[in-house]
C-alpha cells in the first residue's frame, strides 16, 4: 500500500485528463478509490514495457491491462466495490462486456477509421505528441491495428462492405448507449451514490465521445440525445477531475474570473475579425460588453465555437 | 416446418442454444445434419434455420425473426431488465464462446488431438488438413486482434471461472435468470454450458470450472429435461445418436 505507483498514458485534451479510453478508465477508478497515483503522460508507446497503455508501474511490478490495473488496486485495497452485492458484481461484468462489444467498435471506428476525423484531428494529436521519426508510424500503426480488429471482430459474412460494417456498428453502439442510460436511470451513478468499477469503465468510454470535437460527430450528437449520460459524465470531470480550461483547481471566483478573462480575449480577437470584414457591423450597436453579458448567458454553448477560433 | 441445419463440431454451442430457445418458444424444429452446412448457411455459419422458402443463420437474427414473427421470450421483461439481459448475453459471448474457440483453436495439445481431426474428418487428404489450418489461422488471427493470444491456458481457465461466478451470482436461487420464465438469455447460457459439460476434450479443467457451481448444473439439468427429453424422438434418424450420445443425466 505504501509502494509509490505511477501510471503511463497518454495525455488529455478537450478537457480531459486523458484522449485514451483505457487509460481514462483506470484514472478514473484509481480517483474514486483513492489510490494515490502518479500519472505520467507518455509520449511514445514504445518505451512502455510491453508496448501497452495504460501501464502501472509499482516498484518492480508492472501491469499493463485495465482489468489487470483494476485487479492490483483492488489487491493494494483501494476497492471502489466494496458496498457491492454479488448480484451487483456480476452485473459489473456483464456492462462491461456489453460495452466492449458493442460500443468499443465505434469508438475506435470514429477515432482511428473514420478519414474526416482521423486526419483532421487524432493523427495530428497523436503525431504532435509523439517524438519524430515514430511520429510518422506510430499513428498509421494504430489506425491500422483498430481497422483489423473491427473487421476481424465485426466484419465478414453477411456484412461484405466496410460500408455495412460501419452502419452496424454505428447501430450498436447507439442501442448500447440507449440501454446505459435506461440503466442509469436517473441515479448519480450506477449503483447508486457512489461511484464503482462500472462508472469508471463507462466514464472512460463515454468521455472521449462526448467531449473530442471530431468534424464527424454521429456518436456524439446520439449520446447529446441522452442528458442523464452527459450529467453523468459533467459529474466526474467536476467532482474528480476537476480540469477546467486555464488547467487550475478551481477555487469558485478564480475560475470564474480566469474563463471569463479567457472568454474576454476570444471575444475581442472574434470582433476584430468581423469588424475587419464588414463595416456595417462597426456602426451596429452591438460592442463586446454586451456580446460577453450574452456569451456570459450562454457560455457553455458558446465555448466550442470559440475553441475552434483559437490558435 | 423448421429445418434446421447444423454441423455438430466437436464444442460447438450454438446449436444447443438454438434449439433450446425454439423449444422454449414452443416452436417445432427437425434436426439436420450436414458436412456442408456452412457453405449452405447465407452468412457463413451455423447453425441457421430453413422455415418455408427462407433461411436465416445465427443466434441473433434468428432470434429477430423469430420475434417477427410473433414469438418472443423476453416481452414480459421491463426495460431495464432487457438492458440486464443484452449485457449478459455479451458477456456470455465474450467470455465463453470465446474461451471455447481458444481452447478448441489456440491449444496445441487440443488442436492436434482433437479439433483438428473433427473439423477436417468429413473431406479428404489433403482437403481436410487445408480446412482445418485455414480455420485455424483465422481463429487465431481473430484472438490477436482482441488481445487473447497473449493469454494463457491458466488465464483463459480464470476468465471462464470470472464469468461462470457471474452467472451463478446472477441465477441464484431462481429457476430461470428472469426468475419464472426463460429468455433468450437462458437459451443461451444452456447451448454454452451444455457444451462445455459434455464436450470431451483433453482435460476436464474447463468443465470442473463449470461443476463447481451446483446452481449452473442444476440449471443445465432442469433445461434439458424439460425441453429436450421429451423432444428426441420428434428428432430424425441422424440426429438421433448423436443428442443421444450427449446427456447430463447418464
């Protein structure tokens, strides 16, 4: 228990502590029992011991899978189980290979697949943090892996394009994610008050969905259809993350003042531009003030466009 | 009349599972028997059914199509009870089915003793070597993509363990996993369990796992004599010895 761990993964963007499904899951439940872990943002997969990520790393022991991190955690006693009943156990593992089967493919459908999103955003993430000359593998290595394993697992007879594999998968990750938030329900979490080894593992898939901004969105725009998912994954980024844009810990007004000094520069810099290109807009009685009191209004809404305009 | 086409490969469930959910919807079926069901079945596997001038394969669509067509075990569930039952039947698929191809596939000592004759019995030198390798590289290229290459026998052996714990856990003391009516789930927890239970293979450590849940082999038994027993001699003659040959109950 007193032995130092340290945790390698890959890093986080979009206000997320990590892009990587994987290594999301085990942050997540390495928070929820309170284990005290060192993260280290890795930047080449291949330094990693085995070659996989998330890897742990406690004195001379070294795990690499999620379900094997989880178990050695649990061994060190930071259980995030505890109060579970057997039934409640078994069900764990039942939503976590309804999410593997179903949901996984299209998550790494829409990462590494998909063209639109894989060369405007994931390859040019991953190559900028991964050292060059691996940055021109590495990328294509991955996207390559996660095609072969959709085909391998999902593709072949009756599906013979990769256009029907695609439609189904994309069906049952939307069902998958129907049946997640019938089960959720209307609780915080999902087995109740406190957050277990299931809300890690749904945390650590949903998240990257929900909050990568992709030009090819279809999971996305399915899983904003589902309000009592989002809320549930906004509750884990506030409670246990607690990421926010400038990257401190918030302390109420600080924040507030830090995303509002933000949003000031935003604004301005977007108003230069259009005043730039329309004179009329000069004249109009609309100055930055007002323009922030609305965005101030709107802030959340208001963000992702205002992302984009950034450099 | 349903036909059903299969081919009884050494621990192969589906047919099992199959047959159980048609019985339990009170759907008459006659089983066939074919080397090449495969090449007939439209998707590439089997089992699949044949009803009139239509042929549908695997568990799932045929399941579809059976609730189409106005049968269905899983109506009187709620719909976070469906939920439940999608979820454990992923696992089902995840875990068992695909510890039963690693041990069918991926063990060398089951693969030259066993899988390898049985799969390739039917054809001819050298046609049956060919088959039963290309089989094989495929299976195992399918274990390397979903990380279960790396595993071993011990790790495989754990994972049945982990999943069969989960079963019972969930089963109880309940007759059927929804408590008095079986569902597509029970169907299907059979067809693997049942496999699993009288499948010879070259150990008996994946059906010891099994055994040691009395409430899973209870279950096992109690399916089989309601839904099968009675059933055997509605089957023709060349299925016959076969399902005669496979019994929980000797």
């Amino acid at each position: 228990m007193a032995a130092p761990m340290e945790l390698s993964c890959w890093g986080g963007d979009w206000g997320l502590p990590s892009l990587h499904p994987e290594s999301l899951t085990v942050m997540a439940y390495a928070k929820f029992s309170g284990a005290p872990l060192t993260v280290n943002t890795i930047n080449n997969s291949w330094r990693t011991p085995k070659g996989d990520i998330p890897v742990l790393i406690s004195e001379d022991i070294v795990i690499s899978q999620p379900a094997k991190i989880l178990n050695f955690l649990r061994k060190q006693k930071y259980n995030a189980d505890y109060e579970l009943s057997a039934k409640q156990g078994a069900d764990t593992l039942a939503y976590i290979a309804l999410l593997e089967e179903k949901l996984l493919p299209a998550l790494l459908h829409t990462f590494w697949v998909e063209a639109e999103n894989y060369c405007s955003v994931t390859k040019p993430w991953f190559a900028s943090r991964i050292p060059f000359p691996l940055s021109l593998y590495l990328p294509g290595k991955m996207s390559r892996e996660a095609l072969n394993r959709i085909l391998l697992t999902k593709g072949g007879p009756p599906l013979y394009s990769l256009s029907e594999v695609e439609a189904q998968i994309y069906r049952d990750a939307k069902e998958c994610l129907n049946l997640l938030s019938k089960r959720l329900g209307t609780s915080q979490f999902f087995f109740g008050n406190t957050p277990t080894t299931l809300d890690a593992f749904v945390f650590g898939f949903l998240a990257p969905v929900y909050k990568v901004c992709f030009p090819r969105v279809q999971l996305q725009e399915h899983l904003k259809q589902l309000p009592n998912l989002c809320r549930f994954c906004d509750d884990i980024l506030t409670c246990y993350f607690r990421l926010t844009i400038s990257g401190h810990s918030p302390s109420g007004q600080d924040t507030a003042d830090a995303n509002l000094q933000k949003l000031t520069q935003l604004v301005n810099k977007e108003s230069n531009l259009i005043e730039k290109m329309d004179d009329n807009l000069r004249k109009s009685p609309q100055h930055p003030p007002r323009k922030l009191t609305t965005l101030k209004l709107a802030a959340g809404g208001e963000e992702s466009p205002l992302n984009r305009l950034s450099p | 009349m349903w036909n059903e086409g299969c081919v009884l490969l050494m621990g192969c469930s589906a047919p099992f599972s199959l047959k159980a959910f048609l019985q339990m919807c009170n759907l008459p079926v006659r089983v066939v028997c074919r080397a090449n069901a495969e090449y007939m079945s439209p998707s590439g596997k089997v089992p699949f059914i044949h009803v009139g001038n239509q042929v549908v394969s695997e568990l799932g669509p045929i399941v579809q199509f059976v609730k189409a067509k106005g049968h269905s075990l899983s109506d009187g569930l709620d719909e976070v009870q469906k939920a439940e039952m999608k979820a454990y039947m992923e696992l089902v698929n995840n875990m068992l089915l695909t510890a039963e191809l690693y041990l069918q596939w991926c063990d060398d000592v089951t693969v030259e003793e066993i899988t390898h004759p049985r799969y390739g019995s039917p054809y001819p030198w050298p046609l049956n070597r060919i088959l039963a390798y290309q089989k094989q590289w495929e299976i195992r290229r399918k274990m390397k993509a979903i990380g279960w290459a790396g595993k071993s026998l011990e790790q495989v052996l754990e994972d049945v363990d982990q999943c069969c714990q989960a079963l019972s856990q969930r089963l109880g003391t309940q007759p059927y996993f929804f408590n008095k009516q079986p569902t597509e789930l029970d169907a299907l927890v059979f067809g693997h369990l049942f496999t699993i239970l009288t499948t010879q293979l070259t150990t008996d450590e994946l059906s010891e796992k099994v055994k040691n849940y009395g409430n899973l082999t209870a279950f096992c038994r109690r399916i089989e004599q309601q839904y099968f027993e009675g059933h055997d001699k509605d089957n023709s003659g060349t299925a016959a010895p076969r399902s005669a040959k496979r019994s929980l109950l000797r």
